[in-house]
C-alpha cells in the first residue's frame, strides 16, 4: 500500500507543484498587470497634458478669432479716415458693426490718441470723454502690431462681471497713430469651453491670464491673482508639464497638467483630485497585499478587477476627446502625414460627415479643398488664421475661418484646427459694406450741400456740393469747429453765432430748424457771400441718445436772382403801362372837356393811338416772352427777300429818322419765319433810332459770309461800354444811364430777338464804342438751293 501512499504522495506533490506553478503564473500575470496599470498612472497623466494642450489651442483659436474681428475694423481704411476726422457718430455706427457681425462680443468702443473714449456701443454716455490711457488695453494696443489680448479686468459702466479686452491701434497711411479701436468679451465665455463635469474624477479646466487671474472663476467672485500658484507662475513663464501640487481654491494634492497658450502668454490647466485620480490603482495595490492563502481565488477575483480597471484608465484616456466634444467650433486634428485623427461632434454636423468616415482621410480630399493652412517657421509657435472655402459631404461650399496651432501629443506632433463657418458674418460683413457705400453715394449724389457734426459742433462731414459751395475739401474741414470753418452773416451783416445757429438749435431742441427767407450769408473760402437757406435737423440714435446735427445748406442766389427780377418785371411793367394810359386818360379827359378845333383833336387823337400802339407793343413783348419760354414757339421758315424786307421796314421811319438800307445786288435769300425777321429787325432798328440823336442816321446792310446771310444795324448813338455788353440780351435788362432811362423801355426787345435769332440758327451781337455809336449784327443761313451758287 505504500505505493498507494506514494501515488498519493506524487500526487499531491504534482497537485503542489502544478497549483505552485498556477500560483507563479497566476502572481506573474498578476504582477505584470499590477506593473503595467502603474504605467497606466504615467497615462493618466499624459491624457491630462495632451487635454491640456487642446483646451490651450483652443483658447487661443477663441482669442485669435477675436482680435481678428477688432483688427478688421481697425485697419479699414475707410474706418481710419472716420477716427482721423473724429467723426464719432460714423465711428459708433462701426462699432454696430462689430458687434452684429461678432455677437460674442460685449461692447465695443474707440479711444483718440489721448486715451479718451469717444464711441462705444451699446452706448453708454458715462463713458463718453473719460480717460482710458492708463489702461492695459491702451498701452498694449500702441506696443504690439498684431492687436492686443488685455488682462482680465473687471470695466466700468453697465457690465457686470470680469472680461478680457481685444485693442488694435489705429493708424493713418503715414503710421501715425490716431487711437485704440477695443472689443470686450465676457470671461463667461470661456466656461463654455468644457465645463468641471467633462474632466473625469472631478477635475477641470483652469485658465489664467497673463497676470494670473483665473479667467473661469465665478463671476460674482472679485478678481484676484494667482500668481503665487509655483504652477500659474510656471506656465506663465511658459513651461509645460504635469505636477502634483495643491491649487487655488480646491482640497487635496492635484495632479495639474500645465501649458503656456500660444501667442497670448496665458496659462492652461487641467487638474484631477489626485486620489480620485488614482484611485483605482491605489484599491489594486491594496487588494494585492491582502492575497494570502487564496491566492489563486484572490488572483482570479484580482485579474478581473484588474482588467475592469484598465479599461477604466483607458476612459480616462479619452479625458483629451472630452475636451474636443465640449467645443463650440468644429476642430479637427491632423496627424504630421496631413491624416484627420479627430473630428469632434461640432465638425460632423458643420461637415455632414460621421467621424469614422473622415478618420485616416486628408483635409484636402475630405471638408476643406485647399487644406488646412500651412504653418512653417515662426507660425508653428504662433499658430495661423486664414479664411478659405469648406466642402460638405454634399458638395455644398461654404466661407470658413480656420484657427491652426501646433499640438504636442504624446509620441507624435498634430496639428489643430479650429474651424468656424462664417457664412453669416461674410453676408453681415458685405451688408455692412454696401451700407456704407450706399450712404456715401447717397450723400454724394445729392445736390444740396450738407454737412454733419458732432453735438459740439465738430464737422464730421461734408458732401461734394458743399466742398464745391463753401471751397474746402472734406478732409481740410472734419474735425474742425463748423463755425471756425464756415462763418455766416445775417441780414445787418453781423455774424452768426455758433449758439445762435440754426444746427445749434437742431441739437438743443432735438427738433429740426429752418433759417427763414434769404436772411443768411455764407462767406466761402474765396471770400464771396453767398446767400443760404439751412435746414438743421439732430442726428437721434435708436437708444435716443443726440449723436449730431445735420445742416442742409442750399445756395438761393438762383432764387435770389428770380425774387429781384419779378420785383423788376413788376416796376418795369407797371411805369410802362402807366406812361402811356396816362397819356391816353390825359387826351381823352381833354377832348371830352376841352373845345378843340380839328388840328388839335386830331393832334390829341394822334398821341392816344401812339400811346394804345405802344401799350400794344408791351403787351406784345410779355405775350413774345411767355412764348419763348414755355418753349412753344416755332419758327415756320420760308424763303425770303432781305432787300424787299429791310425796305419795308425803312420806309416806316419815313419822315422821322435817315434809316438807309445798303443791299448788294443779288444778295441770296435767307430761309427764315417773316413775322420773326420782322420783329427783329424792327427791335434793332427802332432801339438805334431810340438811343441816338434825332439828326444821327441809322444804317442797315447785309453781306454773305460762310454760309451765312449777316444783317447789321448801325447807329451813331450812345454806344455801349463793354461791362454793359455782358447782359446786353438779358431779360429786363436796361442800361443804368440816364440818357438811356429817359426813353421808355422794358428791356425785352434785345432779349426776344436773341431768342428769335437764335431759334432760326443764327448768331445775334454788338459792337460799340461808348460815345461814337453801335452795331448790332444778326446771321442767317442762306436759303439751301441758291447757297452753292451765289454765296462764294
Ligand atoms: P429796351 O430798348 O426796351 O430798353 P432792349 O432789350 O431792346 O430793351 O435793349 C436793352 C438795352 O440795351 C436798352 O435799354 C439800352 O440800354 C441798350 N441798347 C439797345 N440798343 C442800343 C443801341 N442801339 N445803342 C445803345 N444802347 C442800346
């Protein structure tokens, strides 16, 4: 039986050997596993700097997107000239702009170069006119080129809580400077980067800026730096790593992994308890030391915990994928071959794709067709904007902003990017920009001169009508008091107040003001007076606030001209129909009273009808005149002979005056209307009759010359002084000499016979020396069929 006792015995010891063996297998196993989740500790914390450098490139692409926006108004021209001119309430009206295209933004608001604060949307009148220069978003605009990220700060006025300023300064063509254009963004913004939940095992995400503010700090918490954090410090200087250390404001030793944000010197942390963080490896190692005499069970029960665990560490893995899922902007990152290895849940939606689809794939051959940006050299610390043109998987294309930055990940180099549609802002940008061009056409195009200013009076601008009224250049009169610019006088000649004028009453009343009748001159850069008429309205903001005046200047020497030519045409007319119903009321009272022999009623009779002809003439003048210019008289042309017209018409001064009439033998014949002929001809000569001595004698020849038939009138009269000339065939005009006012006149003869003239195509003038007598000569065209024979 001892061979019993021995198999026994064998077995046993195989049974021991075999279960010691199981038990070294089983504790390698084990231990390996134990070994390889303490390496996983070393994941635990890789995952946290890798998520560390995501949330960093993300803040930065946020950052970078907004400074963009400021920069964009900041270096339009068109934006530069409206700061240059201090023309606020056109600067306001960007403001607007920003703030519509860019709705993330809190307000906005523009600087002069002393560091006051002249624009600001929303509008906000208590910071109008403060000083700002000591400011960190001043200073920092005038020192760096690209625009500036401010310090967390907490404003004044009607915002509540801390935000960061983006400033750019504005500068003119020459690099002079002219102010700080700045927009604010709420800090609350940055909690919607990740929030606490999405770091697993209660960790988040801590930013700090540049003075060690926490930028995620509650808003109703006062600001306070941390500075004194070793950690803040540390990546502010700009360092990165992962550090087991205590924190502001939280319990427990953190393990906090830290990065500088590219570009703005910010800080990033991700921090985890770091007992919640190890956790799972510290309850491994103590289950461990309790194996005992189970060791196979425990080594069983523990290879099950341990495989559970490691999936757990591998979750927290994904802590970094966590990041990019909580992020508004679709991000995307690359690997060095140019390989999508993420695509975030905002850049399937933006994209159309799942990211299973685009996961190993090109930028290029998937959303974007042009690729994501290249950074080389400086740009890859830097990180890189650029706006190109995405692709959806339906092939739709849509305007894009991509922010890049470098990631290093453990064990390779990614690129992120950050993408933005900006479909909307392009349409806003474009709207803004057909407004603004709208708005200067609109205002170069009309005809009446305006100018615009600032409630203190301050052009700020004015259209092309007024540069030509007034004779400066928009450029030489913005920014300049409008009354230093423009002086205007009243009625007694006395200047114009800047509180008494009618812009000034606009903005006081809130109500628009016009000057009344011509009572207004304005004395221009060349020193001539102009009269004016000015309608002045208040600019009015939709919040109610007075942003300006509007004056609308309209130059009335036009009307003045027409308002002193009825007051002429009234005097003219009414002494020219009162002489002759005065002669006629004058004879008839006599014959009707008075016993008169035959000569001398006859002689009575004569001068009433000379009187009733000549009332007839006037009459007929108005009526000719009214004709003319309603533009309904029309010539009927026949052809004519002038010899046999000209004789007619001396024949009638038989008696009264010398009127010869000297025509060349076989002058051709003029194609004209005979009544028109007539009435110029008669004018002509009837005024050398009128202004010359009774003995002078009057002369009527006509000649051929290029075409034409000349026909002149000459006379050994008064004469006519060159200044005099100018207005010769002007309506209504009469020399202002007495010899020449003594005989009854309207003034309408010479301007009716330019007309006729020139409605038949001819030419009407004079010549005179004052003293020795005139010539008045008129052209016709000879008529066509005998102009090739004849006329040489
Ligand atoms: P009226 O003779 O009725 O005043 P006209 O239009 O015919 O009006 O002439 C305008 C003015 O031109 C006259 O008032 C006169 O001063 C001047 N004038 C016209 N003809 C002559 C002339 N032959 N010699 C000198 N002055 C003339």
């Amino acid at each position: 039986m001892a061979s019993n006792s021995e198999l026994s015995r064998r077995v046993r010891a195989g049974v021991g050997a075999v279960s010691v063996g199981m038990l070294v297998v089983l504790s390698t196993l084990v231990w390996q596993l134990v070994d390889s989740s303490l390496s996983r500790r070393k994941l635990v914390l890789e995952g946290n700097q890798a998520s560390a450098r995501i949330a960093g490139a993300l803040v930065a692409a946020q950052l970078r997107n907004h400074l963009r926006a400021v920069e964009g108004i900041a270096r339009r021209p068109d934006f530069e000239q409206l700061v240059a001119a201090r023309d606020w309430t056109s600067v306001q009206f960007y403001l607007e702009a920003i703030l519509a295209v860019h709705p993330q933004l809190g307000s906005a608001a523009v600087a002069d170069a002393d560091g006051k604060v002249w624009a600001r949307y929303p509008v906000d009148p208590s910071i109008i006119g403060q000083d700002f220069s000591s400011r960190d978003y001043f200073r920092g605009a005038i020192i760096s080129d690209g625009g500036y990220v401010s310090e967390v700060y907490e404003p004044e006025g009607t915002v509540k809580g801390s935000v960061v300023a983006f400033s750019v300064a504005v500068r003119d063509g020459s690099g002079k400077f002219l102010g700080v254009v700045q927009a604010t963004l709420s800090v609350e913004t940055f909690r919607l980067l990740g929030t606490e939940t999405e770091v697993p095992n209660g960790g988040s995400i801590q930013i700090f800026d540049r003075a060690g503010h926490s930028v995620r700090q509650p808003v109703n918490e006062p600001l306070r730096s941390h500075l004194s954090n070793s950690l803040v410090k540390k990546a502010l200087a700009g360092f990165s790593g992962v550090e087991e250390s205590r924190m502001p404001g939280l319990d427990g030793i953190r393990l906090v992994a830290y990065v500088q944000v590219p570009e703005v010197g910010w800080a990033v942390m991700v921090e985890q308890s770091k007992s919640e963080a190890l956790r799972p490896i510290a309850a491994l190692r103590g289950r461990l030391a309790g194996a005992g005499a189970l060791v196979l069970l425990v080594a069983i029960i523990t290879t099950g915990i341990v495989i559970r665990l490691i999936r757990k560490l591998d979750n927290e893995r994904t802590s970094s994928a966590a990041v990019l899922a909580s992020a508004l902007d679709a991000v995307v990152s690359i690997d060095h071959e140019g390989r999508i290895t993420e695509f975030n849940p905002a850049a399937e939606r933006m994209f159309g794709y799942r990211t299973k689809e685009v996961i190993g794939k090109t930028v290029a051959e998937t959303i974007i067709p042009t690729g994501l940006p290249n950074l080389h050299g400086e740009g890859l610390n830097k990180g890189s904007l650029a706006e190109t043109t995405a692709r959806r998987s339906d092939g739709r294309e849509f305007p894009v902003e991509v922010s890049v930055s470098k990631v290093d990940l453990p064990g390779t180099e990614s690129l992120l990017g950050v993408i933005r549609d900006i479909g909307e802002r392009k349409k806003a940008e474009e709207e803004l920009n057909e407004r603004e061009s709208y708005k200067s056409a609109l205002l170069a195009s009309i005809a009446e001169s305006v100018v615009t200013t600032d409630p203190d009076g301050h052009i700020t601008s004015i259209n092309p009508a007024m540069e030509t009224l007034g004779g400066w250049a928009e450029a030489e009169v913005v920014g300049r008091l409008y009354a230093d610019v423009y002086s205007i006088y009243d009625h007694s000649g006395r200047p114009v107040p800047l509180e008494k004028r009618v812009l000034s009453r606009a903005i006081k009343t809130r109500q628009r003001v016009a000057s009344n009748g011509f009572d207004l001159m304005l004395i221009t850069r060349d020193g001539r007076r102009v009269p004016i008429a000015i309608t002045a309205s208040p600019i009015i903001g939709n919040d109610g606030g007075m942003l300006g005046g509007v004056d609308i200047v309209r130059d009335v020497s036009a009307d003045r001209e027409v308002d002193q030519m009825k007051s002429a045409l009234v005097s003219t007319v009414s002494h020219e129909l009162r002489t002759p119903l005065t002669m006629i009321q004058g004879f008839s009272e006599l014959l009707l009273t008075r016993k008169f022999d035959a000569k001398q009623s006859a002689e009575a009779l004569q001068q009433i009808n000379a009187s009733s002809e000549r009332l007839g003439r006037l009459i007929d003048d108005l009526l000719s005149v009214s004709r003319i210019e309603s533009g309904k008289l029309a010539p009927r042309k026949e052809e004519l002979n002038l010899s046999e017209l000209i004789g007619e018409i001396a024949a009638q001064y038989v008696g009264v005056r010398t009127v010869r009439a000297d025509i060349p033998r076989g002058l051709p014949s003029v194609t004209a209307d005979r009544d028109m002929l007539v009435q110029i001809l008669t004018n002509l000569v009837s005024n050398a009759v009128k202004y010359s001595p009774e003995a002078a004698p009057v002369e009527v020849t006509a000649a051929p010359n290029n075409g034409n038939i000349e026909i002149s009138v000459t006379d050994r009269g008064f004469g006519i002084t060159d200044q005099e000339m100018n207005n010769l065939f002007e309506k209504f005009y009469r020399v202002d000499r007495p010899e020449v006012q003594k005989v009854g006149g309207t003034g309408l003869g010479l301007f009716i016979s330019r007309s006729l003239v020139e409605m038949q195509g001819g030419q009407i003038w004079v010549t005179s020396s004052a003293g020795k007598g005139s010539t008045f000569s008129f052209s016709l065209p000879v008529a066509s069929h005998t102009a090739k024979e004849k006329v040489g």
